[in-house]
C-alpha cells in the first residue's frame, strides 16, 4: 500500500530496519533501500516513494541536503531524520525542512513507530480525499461531456438541414434560400450562447428556473428554426424548478427532437406537459420513422436516461402505430 525508503551509509543499519521491524503491520508494503544520499535522490526520481527514514551525516550528500532536494522538486514525501548527534543545528533545520520527526539512533521501535503510525494515517486521509475529488472530477467530466453533445447535437442536426434547403432553394428561390442560410447562421450563434448560459448556470448553481417557460422557448425556436411543425400543450401554469431539474427536462426534450430529425426524419412534433402531485410527465410524439428498440442506445439517449434516472424518474421510448411514429415519454419526480 505504501512505499518507504531507508537511507544510511551504514548498510548493516538498513539492512537491520529493513528486516526487523513488521512494516505490513502499518500498511507499508515496498521497502527500498540506499546507502547514501545521491543513490537515494536518484532511486526518488525512479520509484514512488511515500515515506523517507534517512541518516543525517553521509558522505556526498547528507540526509538534509536529501530532504532539501526532495523539498526543490516539490515531490510529497514523508520524512523522518536519524542521527547520532543530538546537534540543535541538526533539530533545527529539520523543522525547517518539515520533516515529520528527528529521532536519535540507535532508534528504538517505540520511538520510530508512533511517527509511522501517523504518517500512514495521513496518508489514507489524503489518499481517500484524492479519490474523492477524482470521483467529482469524473462527474463534472461526464456531465459537461453530455451537455455538450445535447446542445451541439440539436444546434448541428437543425443547421445542417436548413443548409441542405439552402442548397436546393438558391438555385430557384434566391431569397428563400439566403434566409435558410440566416437561419443557420442564427442557429450557431444560438448554440454558442446556449453553451456560454450552460456554464454560467455551472458557476452560480441552485438558482432556479421557470420550466414551462424553458420548454416553451426551446420549442417555438425548433419550429422556427428547422422548418418542422411544433404542437405544444402545457396543462400546468409556470413551474419555478431547481437549474438542473430544468435543464434535465430540457435536455431530454432537445435529445427527443434531434433524434426524431436525424434518424426519423420526422416533420411534425407534439409535445405535453403535465404535472400532478408527484411532480411532471412529458411526452414528444414524432411522425418520423418509428422506433424499432433494435440497437443499443447511443450517446444521447444513454445520458438523458442517466440524467432523468438520477432525479428518480424513468424514461421510455416507443413506437406507435395510429398515427405511425415514435413517443418518448418520461416521468420526473419533483416537488414545488
């Protein structure tokens, strides 16, 4: 679990530490050993090293010139001192070094071990506060990944189509078609300042939003923007909603129209939104090709289900027959 390294140009004194004292009973599983302090800063600079237990006086480079270079290169080692000389020089500049103790030799197992006792339990500390914020940095990672593929996923897949109408209607309808290329222009910036309201909505947090009001506006853009007819209807009156609760309905919603376009083909949207003591039911119906359930979910489709499913809600996709196309449906447990 942890390293440690022994240091003395008497190698008979290593070796004696090495051997004599149960370091598995505090965790430390690797003992390296060297016999004197440039073989030891070189062996650092090789091997990872948790703790340094090394003599003061040695030829070349002394335990403290060790230290002090190990302090240079800002390496995060434990240190405890040895020496045969109760020198207050000695004690001094190793509280300057910081290191964790300075014990006289011959040392005996009830002075040295107390300190590696301590050492070891900050280490688990500090190991397990890293594994903490590796686990956060994960999250945010994941996160941040997902809202950037929702909300250039939308904003490519309506540009993209209105640049293909663009092509075809430049040719016939010049003016059409420089609108549809407007349209395009205007989708990319809104892209752009959806992503700029995605990281601020990161930094202030907590605030709230209005989601009948977030739903509505992303809707009516989508019509407007893509060509394709937006039906809504919002059988609750303005909801205030946590950021994130809002924007894990959004976010879903936007996954649900992109995919209807991309893969459907679809031309027509109807929309519901309800909402009961239990908190809202959403639905978006596409007339594209219905869904057949065969493949695996994409991106997409995998992070709007994680999002929804870490509020407690569920996420169900369909295909439906009279009228033929496909119906998202989710639940999203939420109280006011």
């Amino acid at each position: 679990m942890y390293s440690m390294l022994i240091v003395d140009d008497h190698k008979h004194l290593v070796e004696s530490l090495a051997a004599t004292v149960p370091w598995d009973d505090y965790g430390i599983t690797r003992i390296h050993k060297a016999y004197n302090g440039k073989q030891a800063l070189q062996l650092i600079m090789e091997q990872d090293v948790d703790i340094l237990l090394t003599d003061i006086r040695m030829p070349e480079m002394s335990g403290l010139e060790l230290i002090g270079a190990i302090r240079d290169r800002q390496l995060d080692i434990e240190c405890i001192l040895l020496t045969g000389y109760a020198d207050f020089q000695y004690a001094k500049q190793a509280i300057e070094l910081q290191a964790v103790n300075y014990l006289l030799k011959p040392v005996r197992e009830e002075e040295l071990l107390p300190s590696i006792r301590a050492i070891t339990a900050r280490l688990a500390e500090r190991r397990a506060a890293d594994a903490r914020q590796e686990r956060i940095a994960a999250e945010e990672r994941r996160r941040i990944g997902h809202d950037l593929h929702d909300i250039l996923g939308f904003t490519l897949t309506s540009t993209l189509m209105n640049l293909e109408a663009a092509k075809m209607l430049l040719a016939s309808n010049r003016e059409e078609g420089l609108d549809r290329l407007e349209q395009s222009s205007e989708l990319l910036r809104g892209g752009m300042l959806t992503i700029r309201q995605a990281v601020r909505t990161v930094q202030q947090g907590g605030k709230e939003s209005d989601l009948v009001e977030t739903l509505r506006s992303f809707l009516a853009d989508a019509e407007r923007l893509t060509g394709v007819a937006v039906s809504a209807s919002f059988e609750t009156e303005a909801a205030a909603v946590d950021s994130s609760f809002a924007k894990t309905a959004l976010h879903a919603v936007k996954e649900g129209v992109t995919n209807g376009l991309r893969h459907g083909g679809a031309t027509r949207f109807l929309f519901r939104l309800q909402q009961d003591e239990n908190g809202f039911k959403l639905s978006l119906w596409n007339d594209g090709r219905p869904y057949d359930g065969g493949s695996a979910p994409g991106i997409g489709l995998a992070a709007m289900r994680e999002r929804v499913e870490s509020w407690g809600g569920t996420v169900e996709l369909s295909a439906t027959n009279e009228p033929e196309g496909s119906l998202l449906q989710l639940t999203l447990p939420y109280r006011t």
